[in-house]
C-alpha cells in the first residue's frame, strides 16, 4: 500500500474486467428468441430502466417479491428471470473465498485472476461471461478509516486519511463501474457494481472479547463529519456507487442497517444516492438475535426495511417479511421500494437486454485473463506500493556485480499465500520474495526462520548456518492471515512469537548490514530495527499481490527507485495500552488520551504518515501563490464573531470563486530516476480547539530523471481542505493564517471574513487615492484662480 497514485488505480480497475469467449451460457434474462418475454415491457430497451422495473414489479406476486430481498435470490421461470446472487468479491481481484463469494466460481475455463496488492484493483465481467457467474455486483471497496492500528481488516483499506480513501473511492468506483477517470462518462450501464462498505464507522472486528456483531460505537457528531463520513460521501457523490452496505455494529445505539437517518435521510437525501443498500452478511439477524435491539425478528424486518435497506444477505427478510406483513409491521411499498432499486441495479447491468454476447461488454475475450498487460499492471502497482523505511549508509539498492551470494531467512520469504492477503482469488502467477531474488541471485540459501508466521518455535541456531559466508542477508518477516484478518484484530503491535529475536540474532552474526523486508498489512512496531546499526536497511512491502516478490528484487537491486508513502501512521506497542472500542478521534490530555491518526495524534511514533525514502533526494520550492489572502464572505453571519464561519452558509458560489492553485517546484538532485510523491499538508497557526494538528490536502506523483525539475499544480480548495468540525458535526473554516507544507517548505496563507469581498476591497483601495489626488487638484486649482482674479 501507498498514497494512491489514482491514475494507476483506475487503470487497473477499468481494463481488468476479464472474460472468456462463453462456453457456459451466462445468465440473462429477455431472450430475443423467447415469444413470451417479448411481450413484457420490463424486456423493451427502449423504455426508461424505470418504467420497466415498475412493469416487472408489479407482476410479481409477493412470495415472489420476498424471495428477491435476500442476497440469494431465487429464479422466477414463469417470467424467464434466472436466479442471481448479489454477493461478490473483488477487493484486489476476483475473488473466491470458501463457503462464500457464491457469484463466482473458478472451475471452469476461467481458473484464475490477476492478484493485485492490498488493497487495489479489480478483475470482473468476463467471468459472468464465461457462464461462471451468477451475479455482476461486487462488494467492494473498502473505505472504513484505519484508525487502530490493531484492526485485522486495515490491511483492506486504503488508510487512515479521509481525503485519501475518499480519491481511493471515488478511483475504484469509477474504474470497476466503466466510468472514466474525470466522471460523467458512464450514463446509467454498469460494466460491474461496486459497493463502498461498511457505513459507517466500522473498525474493530474482534478484540479481547468484543465483536463486531455486538459493539455499540460511541462517536461523536465531530469525528462522523469530518472523518467517518468523508469517503461514503465521496463514494456517492463523486464516484456515482451503485451500492452501499451497511455494517454491523450500532453507532450511538442504533444498528447501521436499521438506522433512517443514516440510510435515508443522509446517504440518499442529503448525498443523492440511486443504488442498493444491502447488509453485511446476518446483520439483519443480529439485530434481534445478539443485540436484543427489537422485541421480535419481525421488528428487526420492519426496522431495515423502513430505514431503507433493501436486501439482506442472510435468510432473515426471506424468514420473516411475511409475517411482519401479516403483523401490519412491514408496508407491501416498502418492499416494492425495495425491490425498485435491487431489479434497477440488474437492469442497468444489461440482465435483462437478451444475450450478453451481443451487449457492449460482450466481446471480452479470455485472452484477457491473466494477460502480459495485466500482469505488468500488477507489477507496476506492487512497485509503486513498496515503502522503503530505512537506508542507512545507503545500503540500497546492492550493486548487481558485487553480490555473488545471500541469504533468505524469514517465514515469509517463500510462502505466495502470504503476498496476496485476504479476500483473494487464486493468482495467475505468484512470485515469492524469494523467487524474486533468484532471479538475481543464483546461490541462494534460503531458511525460514520459524515453522509459521507466529513464530513460536524457534529456529533460530539453524538460519544462523547459512549466514556466514554469504554477501548479503535478506530476513522477510512480519504477519499474514493468522495474526490479522477478518474477525481477528490484534492485541499486540510487535512482532509475532520469537521473530524479533530470529532478526536480531541473525542482524548480529552477519558479516554486515542486513535488510529487513516486513509483509503485514498493519503496522509493526519495529523500534529496535529502526535502532539496531547491523540492520542497515528495512522495506514495508504491504501484502503486494502475486508480483510483490519481483517487484522487491527490482527494488533491492536497484532496477526501481521506490517512491511509496505511508498510508497510516506506526505507532508504538504502548499504545495497546488503550482500549481499541475508544473511537474518538481528537485527543483529550486530561486524561492522557493521545488521539487517533497523524491528524489528531499526539504520541510517539515509529514512522509518521506519509513517510518514505528513496535512493535519490528531492527538494521543494512554493512558487508565489497568486494571492495570500481568501476572502469569505457573502453574507452576515453570527458566527463571524466566534472567529469560524460555516461552510454551509458559505454557499456553492463562494467556495467555487475561492479556490486558488498551488504550484511546487520538484527537483531530483540525486543521481537516480524515480517516481516521487508530492503531498501536500496545511496546518493552523493557531493550534487547539479540537482542529487537526495537520492534514493532507493534496497530492500527485511526478516522474523525474537525475537532475531534472518540474512544477507540480495542485488545488487548494478552502472551503474543504481549510474546514473541520464543530461539536455539533457543522463543518467551519476559522479565520487566521494557515500555513501550506510539502517537505521542510512552507507558505503562509490568511483567510480573512470581511464586508468585502477581495475584488471589492482593491476597488476600494484603488479609488481612495483617486479621489484624494481629484481632491489636490482641484484645491490647486481654486487657490490658483483666487491669486490670479
């Protein structure tokens, strides 16, 4: 993982939807060839998806409609309308995970998809067009925030940053749905469905005892506007998502799936959304069964359906819907409503078009399955992801010549199992950590270290055999699925069982130096690496994606200069110290609460966010910004007074007319290409009230050769990047200086609420001196006659 290059992103998320010429016939509905379906309006293209959704509708009967509201949902052959099932996986590929992800099935022509790193890209349509689908809507992203550093599905998201995963998302959904990278090319066909999960403010899966299924989640309206919230608006706003899932836990109380101003009221009335809703995976149940939120299952039924949920994947609305109905519980229009945006998401989908052969995605080939293109894709996202941490003495890159021998140690330096994380699809291709060496490298000795990951047999006398002797030692530790995933979070933020003293056993005996490779999707706290002079060199790799042990070779012998940031921060193992079910964001000294995220924070850290190193150096020079004062200001306001203004009040118009560009001037003053990241951070002045200590507000990548500048153009939006939360979730820009960073350079800016606006305020400036020299003269003038008469 890296501060996501976007253009990348979507690359990878629209050319990747692989198919197959089918040798399976695809599921469909409306055959051309069928004189019955014919007849039905919902299976005439021309109508608007609408008024054909209306059609098919109303002909169901209302056994019928419940057998759709579930993520199973069941045939209706009297209508030529095949089964379908809604639930997919794709968070860095296609997916197939045991005993779920049922639309997809890697047995047939298709056996497997490009794996990318955590957590990007997606491969889709072609294996519904290979007839080894039975569903096209797939629930990802990922864009819960990253902020406990133990939560086992970290490792899924994009990090910890609101401005980040909202671009992330935005990336994705547009990628995955066919979308261009500007927006606005889409219309209303998908290419695939994406869902952004989970809504909202879900990050703890399993923690000493408490699971996800029961947790209430205290947050405050604050932390909701300003960190929670950003990416699902993102999402929905920008991104155009065509689903949403609602998570498990309760905010405030209240379950997500059962709560109406969160589904209703916000993301489709304040946000605008036009898709479907579904839950996570039981979360119907459990609102009765493990909650104990309602008084009986039909209550839990009523209470989705009224908040505006549409399908439940479980069995509890296809169980208990007619009941709730027969109680007066459940409105037969709540599930007409339902299923309005549940058969629209198919339409817009071509299901119900005739033969997919003859759709626009239909000539998808399975010559684009695991393609050259895909792969070097893959790679060039796993290049790019690699964070280098540590360089000392500049070890990195090895110089190919001088290398004759080395030493692998680790448990995962050959294990592909780990390289692609969870929610994966069996890879095309898989090169380990290992096998990427050996392509540099011919005597290799290669030890594991430890029988797993968890470390808790000690090998350590063994490794130490292959390390004398040899020019150089690899050691590729960290985690993988035991230790972090789904429904399991971490205690501890070191690393597992005896790894540490297998490093620094090892670090010592070695004849130099030696690089630590870490794969984990969470941070570590490697503090006694970072510490220890006999390792020279660490590299954070993520879980890359079946090229990461190609794409580390690369980097370790210097055929790619890394360039990637990190996307959280890496705390210290004292911070487990605090329970993780705390969500507040903001830190309270009082009580020796430090905050969450580099935004709050105000702990230690073992690496910051956004830190990474390169084997070059770059250097930045603000350009003159074309001006250094915002005006806002279009009306009254009482708030004026306090020193912030809401941005609400402020109005489209204004906010638009206060954007200002922000140019950089990059240069490579090292002796190596590389591709560098430019982020750019704005901090206050005056710190306290609750603000972030700073917070990203741009970034880009640009690509420099040795000695070569260029300026990098950003936008500075005040209205978004200069606001945070009040108390009361209302999002306000103080007035004061600000102060714009990238690197160790800095610009100063002051926003300014006044009567006038900046345009008005030069007028007025340019006419008084006007009308003091009219003033002069004409007093010249009157003395001078008065003498002369």
């Amino acid at each position: 993982m890296k501060l996501l290059n976007l253009s990348l992103l979507i690359h990878l998320c629209s050319l990747l939807l692989v198919s197959t010429q089918p040798t399976d016939q695809p599921p469909f509905s409306c055959d051309s060839t069928d004189p019955l379906t014919k007849s039905y309006k919902f299976c005439k293209t021309t109508l608007p998806i609408n008024r054909r959704v209306e059609d098919l509708v109303s002909r169901l009967t209302l056994d019928e409609k419940i057998s759709q509201l579930v993520n199973t949902a069941a045939a209706i052959p009297r209508l030529g309308i095949p089964g379908y099932e809604w639930w997919s996986e794709a968070l860095h590929g296609v997916a197939f995970v045991a005993n779920i992800s049922q639309g997809i099935r890697f047995n047939g022509t298709i056996r497997s998809a490009t794996s990318f790193p955590q957590a990007i890209g997606i491969e889709a349509r072609g294996v519904y067009n290979a007839g080894q689908a039975r569903g096209m809507t797939f629930w990802t992203p990922n864009i819960n925030i990253f902020r406990d550093p133990r939560w086992g599905r970290g490792q899924e998201t994009p990090g910890e940053d609101p401005l980040v995963t909202g671009k992330y998302a935005v990336s994705f959904v547009r990628g995955i749905q066919g979308d261009s990278f500007e927006g606005g090319k889409l219309g209303e066909s998908l290419q695939v469905s994406a869902c952004c999960k989970h809504f909202t403010a879900y990050d703890l899966d399993n923690w000493k005892g408490i699971n996800r299924f029961v947790f209430d989640a205290n947050v405050t309206l604050q932390d909701l506007a300003d960190t929670y919230q950003p990416p699902f608006q993102s999402c929905i706003e920008k991104g155009k998502a065509s689903g949403v899932m609602c998570a498990y836990n309760r905010i405030n109380g209240v379950p997500n799936c059962a709560d109406y101003n969160l589904l209703s009221k916000t993301a489709r009335g304040q946000w605008g959304f036009n898709g479907y809703i579904t839950s996570d995976c039981d979360a119907v149940s459990i609102i009765y069964d493990e909650q104990g939120y309602v008084k009986e299952p039909e209550d839990a039924v009523a209470d989705v359906l009224t908040a505006g949920m549409d399908l439940d994947c479980g069995e509890y609305l296809k169980n208990y819907t007619g009941s709730a109905i027969e109680k007066k519980k459940v409105a037969v229009s709540d599930i007409d409503r339902a299923l309005h945006n549940l058969f629209s998401i198919r339409m817009r989908l071509g299901l119900f078009n005739g033969n997919p052969a003859k759709q626009p995605f239909g000539n998808i080939g399975s010559d684009q399955v695991c393609s050259q293109e895909h792969l070097n894709l893959a790679l060039e996202a796993a290049r790019k992801g690699i964070v280098l941490l540590k360089n000392d003495n500049r070890l990195l890159p090895l110089a190919k010549t001088e290398i004759t021998s080395l030493a692998v140690i680790g448990p995962n330096a050959n294990s592909s199992e780990t390289l692609v994380g969870n929610y994966a699809g069996p890879p095309c291709n898989p090169v380990t950590p290992l096998q990427g060496l050996q392509s540099y490298v011919k005597n290799i000795n290669y030890h594991p270290g430890c029988s797993t990951v968890n470390c808790s047999s000690d090998l350590t006398d063994e490794a130490m055999k292959i390390v004398k002797g040899t020019d150089q030692v690899v050691l590729v530790m960290g985690l993988d699925q035991t230790q972090e995933r789904e429904a399991h979070d971490r205690v501890d933020l070191v690393l597992p069982g005896h790894q540490q003293k297998l490093v620094t056993r090892i670090a010592s005996a070695a004849n130099k130096p030696v690089i630590l490779v870490l794969l984990c999707g969470g941070p570590v706290d490697i503090t006694f690496a970072k510490n220890d002079q006999n390792i020279g060199s660490i590299i954070w790799a993520g879980y890359p994606g079946e090229a990461g042990g190609r794409a580390l070779a690369e980097i370790i012998f210097g055929d790619h200069n890394p360039g990637g940031r990190l996307p959280i921060t890496w705390y210290p193992q004292n911070l487990t110290k605090i329970p993780m079910t705390d969500m507040r964001m903001r830190p309270e000294p009082s009580s020796g609460y430090p905050g969450r995220t580099y935004r709050f924070y105000q702990g230690l850290k073992v690496f910051e966010f956004g830190y990474g190193l390169s084997y070059t150096n770059y250097s930045y020079e603000f350009l003159p910004l074309t001006k250094d004062k915002v005006y806002l200001n279009n009306q009254s306001s009482d708030k004026i007074a306090l020193g912030y203004k809401s941005v609400s009040e402020m109005g489209t118009e204004l906010c638009e007319k206060s954007k200002l560009p922000v140019t950089v001037r990059v240069q490579n003053n090292g002796e190596m290409d590389g591709k560098h990241a430019v982020l750019l951070f704005v901090r206050q002045a005056k710190t306290g009230n609750e603000r972030p200590i700073k917070q990203l507000v741009g970034f880009n990548n640009v690509d420099l050769k040795a000695g070569e500048k260029a300026e990098i153009k950003l936008e500075l939006s005040p209205c978004e990047h200069l606001s945070s939360a009040e108390g009361d979730g209302q999002m306000v820009v103080d007035e004061g200086s600000y102060f714009l960073s990238i690197g160790d350079k800095e610009s100063e800016i002051t926003v300014v609420f006044s009567e006038d606006t900046s345009d008005a305020a030069e007028s007025k400036l340019m006419i008084l001196p006007r009308i003091l020299i009219f003033f002069y003269i004409y007093s010249f003038i009157h003395s001078f006659l008065c003498i002369l008469f």
